[in-house]
C-alpha cells in the first residue's frame, strides 16, 4: 500500500491521532506566517514610511524589530501622501486579485465558516497578507489580528480541501488555523484557541469542536513563532508591565463600571461609524481600487489636524498604524499622558480605523479596539484618581481593564478576550476586575456587532443546519402525541371486504389510509385511498376485488417508544403521510394513526419553544 494511501486512511478514522497531526501543520504554517507577516510590515514601515516622513509608529516592549527602520528626515505632512499611496496600491491588490481580502479578515474567515463550507481560496491569504502589510506600514490605521486569522484560517482551509476531508473537518481545520495565527501575532495560546471557538457567535455560544483542534494549533504557533524570537523576548508579554495591584474593598466596582459604561458608549460609536464609513464609501462612483487610496489620504489629513491642535505632540500620531505605542506609554506611566491626549487618541483611532478599513482598506480591528478601549479605560483611570483619591491608586489598571472592556462588548468575545489580555499583559492579579467589566459591557452591547458575519447561536448557523432537526426530534416520543393518535385512530377492514365496500367506505370517512386486518384482528396491511384509485375505472371488478388484492403487505409503523426521528425516516421512505401505531408487544396491533402533519405541528412548536428561550437568554 502506498504511503498516500495509508496517510487518507489514517485521516478517515475517527479519533485524536490526525487532529493532532493536522493540527500539528497548521500550527508551524501558522506561526511561519505571523513571522513573515511582521517582517514584511516592519519592512514596509521602516523602508518607506519612517524613511519619507521621519515618523516611525510606537510598538510595545515585547516587540522584536527584525528589520531596522531608515528614519528620514522628519516631514509628517508627507504622512497622508504616504497613505494614500499605500491605500492605492492595497487597494489595485485586493480588488484586481482577491476582492474578498477587503476589509478586517476575521469576518471574512466568520463567513466562510457558517456559510461557504469552511472554504477560503488560496490566493486570498497571500493577498490579504501582502495587502495587510502595506497598509499597517504606510501608516493606515488597523491591526494585525484579521491578516493573520485570516493566513491561518486559508491555511487550515486548503489543507482540508487538499486531503478530501468532510465539510465538517475543514470547518474545524479552518477554525484552527484562525486561533493559531492569533495566539502567534499576540503570543497568546489559550486566548488563540478560546478566539477560534467564540467569535463565532454573537452570544455565549461556543463551538466547541474546534476548541481541541484549534488548542494544539495555538500551541504549536505559539512555539514556532517564539523560536524566532531573540530569547529574552521568548517569554516576555507581548505589553511588559511591571504592577503590583489587587482589588482593596468592593467599592472599587463603582468606577469600574462607570468605565465600563463609557467603554459602552464608545463601542456603539465605533461600530456606527466604522459601518457608516463603509456604506458611504459603497457609494462613491468610483473603481473600488481607488476607495481604499481615499479613505488613507483622509485619515492622514485627519491625524495631521490632530497633531496641529494638540500642539503638534507627535504621540497624537497613535491614530496611525497600530496604535500600540500609545498603549505602551500608557502602561508604563499614565502620568505622562493627560486625560485630553488619551481621549484625543481613542476617538481619533475610531475615526482613522473607520476611514482606512471601512473604505476597503485591508487590515484588522482587534488592535485598534485594544488603542481605543484602553485609552479610554486610562483617561478614565486619571479622572477617576482625581475624583476619588481614596479608591483609585493606580490609573494604569484601567488602562488593561479598558483594553478587555471595549472588545469584550463590541466583538460579543468577552472570555477570549479576557484571557488575551491577560497573556498580553501578564497581569493575573487583574482577573476578577476586567472579568466585571468585560460582562458588563458584553450584556449591554449584546445588540452591537462589530463582526457582522457572527450568527447568533450554532442553532442559527448554517454549518450546523440539519443537526439540531435531529437533536429536537430525538428529544419527542411518539407517546407525546398519543392524544392526537388515539383521536385519528383508524377506520380498518378485514382482509375479505370488497371493493365495492371499500369506494363507499371513502365516500363515508374522511381517513385516507386503512389497515386491513385478519380474522384475529391483527393488521396484515394497509392501503390509502390513492392505491384504491387505480381500481375505479371498472365496475365489474368492484364485486370481485377485496382489500387483500389492494393493500400492501409490507407495512411501516412506529410505536409508542419510538422518537419523531424514526417516524419521520419512515415517512419519507415511502413518501406517506401516515403510519399505523403499533404496541412495542404486538407489532400487528394497531392503537392509532400517527399523522406527518400532526408530527410536524408538534416540531415546530419546539422549536419555537427552543428561539424563545434563547431570545431570553
């Protein structure tokens, strides 16, 4: 037997051993690209944007720089130049060669999960890398997390295509690749697999298949990336932070979720305009190649205003890029940034992640939510201190806690996204705080979808359509319908009854089907009306014809024990519309007629039922 052979027997066995090999590919590819992700950025930054304008965008402490910026002479007001060339040639990308690379990846990777079959062609992972690249390194507001879920997730696609594996298995692959490429970018492996399990759904919903599958993945990423890593950055957090915190007395709760209210606040402005931006930019009669160039320009003019109002401070220019010096700086002294610049920061990155993505801009939203939710947590934080001196000591808390808060509830991810801070900031201390403000945000923002592709619940998803008809079916007897069955039970004949009693018996009843019964009164057939039409044309047989000539000997039927499951197989295999009730002792002892259209009632009303309570919940 040949080596391939054996390797798809191997795969069409059910059990851990070829997750764990998938999973094992997935992880390295994964990892690798997150490494070449970052150098092609950093090349782009340091080659082009430090080297033009002078401006080279803040990174956090746990960064390697594997390729050295070139800084030019400072000349920021080239900045929108710069920008807008990048949107340019992003754009010309995206749009001539893989037009569904526009925008933030993971919703595209969301899509394809619940509705193409786990499906993501090839070519759109190398184009929305490339393309990702140029944009965060001309300067365009965005982040990392999209491009590389998006690398991961065309990855754990192709290989489950390239092996003929079942829908269900690319699904899962795919999904795994999704959280491997973000536990690498943000080095984050539990964050990553918990991602790749709950951004699907915009309630608590997991999917909880690929959480296994997408944990080796994550593993594995994690590793390869790190191994590229010098080694004392290996096992540093990606925010280095050195703090020493712990919740004093519960009346800390109350400015913790007066945050969380404004991070609410924040994170319905930030979905409203980032999807207003992109239907207003629907409209501009324009190629679409050139709509990515606009929306750049204008952010860079946008991000110069800023920079001129506040007094030409260049830390204002966190609008730009990823944002994450700003995060730094706040991280490491709140003191040195005031409550001004940092609102001035979060509103200004909603305004240029807007114009950059929602124009058709390639890049991702999770980094500029970390910017914008953690400047408002830190401007919060100060004022805070200020008010109440006595609760509020260290105003960088509010900063991590700002940062979990404001993604929590705008993506519906608030337990990944607790955890991916937390390995971000390698604060554990800061666990019960940011979980507090992080459910407050998502129950309030349970209605605001920053990833429009989430379906509510697997009961809602397509990729699961099919599989919840049988779980609901399975879940009603037969026996929960007995009043029904007893009330239609049938009008039967004996085996002897003639035809010509069986045409007036129609005319009298309005049953369609009767089991035909021996002399024992045991069923030994059943024929329906339409079987009797056959024989109407000539009335000289209506005398010598009797119920034995017509019905049909073979009879499917069901008991009181049976689940809907089975009668509804039964239904269908012969396309009838009812069937006889038989006791479990006798199989030829009819109780009653089970009626398709009575089952299918009864179906509907649970599922109906099942809807209800997930509204409620």
């Amino acid at each position: 037997m040949k080596l391939g052979e054996r390797f798809h027997r191997f795969l069409a066995k059910p059990g851990p051993g070829k997750w764990v090999v998938l999973c094992t590919l997935i992880g390295v590819i994964a990892g690798l690209g997150a490494v070449l992700f970052q150098v092609l950025s950093q090349a782009v930054m340091g080659g082009f944007l430090a080297r033009t304008t002078g401006y080279i965008p803040g990174e956090p402490s746990g960064e390697h720089h594997w390729i050295s910026a070139m800084e030019g002479p400072e000349g920021f007001w080239l900045i929108p130049l710069v920008m807008a060339l990048g949107g340019l040639v992003s754009g010309c990308l995206v749009y001539m060669f893989a037009p569904e690379a526009e925008g933030h990846g993971t919703d595209s990777a969301i899509d394809a999960f619940h509705n193409h079959g786990g499906q993501i062609p090839t070519r759109i992972p190398w184009i929305k890398m490339l393309a990702s690249s140029i944009t965060l390194g001309t300067g365009g507001s965005g982040g990392r997390e999209g491009p590389i879920a998006q690398i991961g997730a065309g990855f754990g696609s192709l290989l489950g295509t390239r092996l003929r594996l079942s829908v269900r298995d690319r699904r899962i692959l795919m999904a795994a690749g999704m959280g491997a490429g973000v536990a690498a970018i943000f080095r984050a492996p539990l964050a990553g697999a918990l991602f790749a399990s709950e951004i699907l759904y915009s309630t608590s919903d997991l999917e909880t298949e690929a959480l296994i599958p997408a944990a080796i993945a994550s593993m594995v990423a994690f590793t390869t990336y790190s191994l590229f890593l010098p080694s004392h950055l290996q096992f540093v957090p990606l925010f280095g932070i050195t703090l020493d915190f712990s919740l004093g007395s519960f009346r800390e709760l109350l400015p913790l979720t007066l945050m969380a209210l404004a991070l609410c606040v924040a994170g319905f402005s930030f979905t409203r305009m980032f999807y207003g931006t992109h239907d207003l930019f629907k409209k501009i009669p324009c190629r679409p190649h050139f709509r990515p160039m606009i929306g750049a320009g204008i952010a860079g003019l946008f991000a110069l205003g800023l920079h001129a109002m506040m007094a030409d401070d260049p830390r204002v220019l966190a609008v730009l890029s990823t944002g994450y010096g700003a995060l730094q700086e706040s991280l490491d002294g709140t003191a040195g940034m005031s409550i001004l610049l940092l609102l001035t920061i979060a509103v200004g990155k909603i305004v240029t992640t807007s114009l950059t993505i929602g124009s058709g801009g390639s890049s991702g939203v999770f980094g500029p939510s970390m910017v914008i939710g953690g400047c408002i947590g830190g401007a919060c934080g100060l004022a805070f201190q200020a008010l109440w001196p006595g609760w509020v000591s260290e105003p960088r808390v509010y900063v991590i806690i700002g940062m979990a808060g404001f993604f929590a509830g705008s993506a519906n991810a608030p337990i990944s996204t607790i955890i991916m801070v937390w390995e971000m900031t390698g604060q554990q201390r800061l666990l019960l705080p940011t979980m507090w403000v992080s459910l407050v945000c998502y129950l309030i923002c349970r209605k605001n979808m920053l990833y429009r592709s989430q379906c509510t619940t697997r009961f809602e998803s397509p990729a699961h359509r099919g599989e919840f008809v049988v779980d609901v079916l399975a879940g009603i007897r037969v026996d929960d319908l007995m009043e029904e069955i007893q009330a239609r039970y049938p009008d039967t004949v004996t085996e002897d009854t003639t035809l010509d009693r069986i045409v007036h018996l129609l005319s009298e009843t309005r049953h369609n089907y009767f089991p035909v019964m021996d002399a024992d009164n045991h069923m030994v057939g059943i024929f329906s009306s339409n079987d009797v039409r056959s024989y109407l044309y000539d009335e000289s047989i209506w005398q010598l014809t009797v119920a034995q000539d017509i019905m049909v000997p073979h009879v499917l039927s069901v008991t009181p024990e049976d689940d809907l499951g089975v009668a509804f197989r039964r239904f269908t295999r012969r396309n009838i519309d009812e069937l006889p009730v038989v006791t479990p002792e006798d199989p030829r002892k009819v109780i009653g007629m089970l009626s398709r259209k009575d089952a299918i009632a009864v179906y509907n009303e649970k599922v109906l039922e099942s809807m209800q309570r997930q509204n409620v919940d």
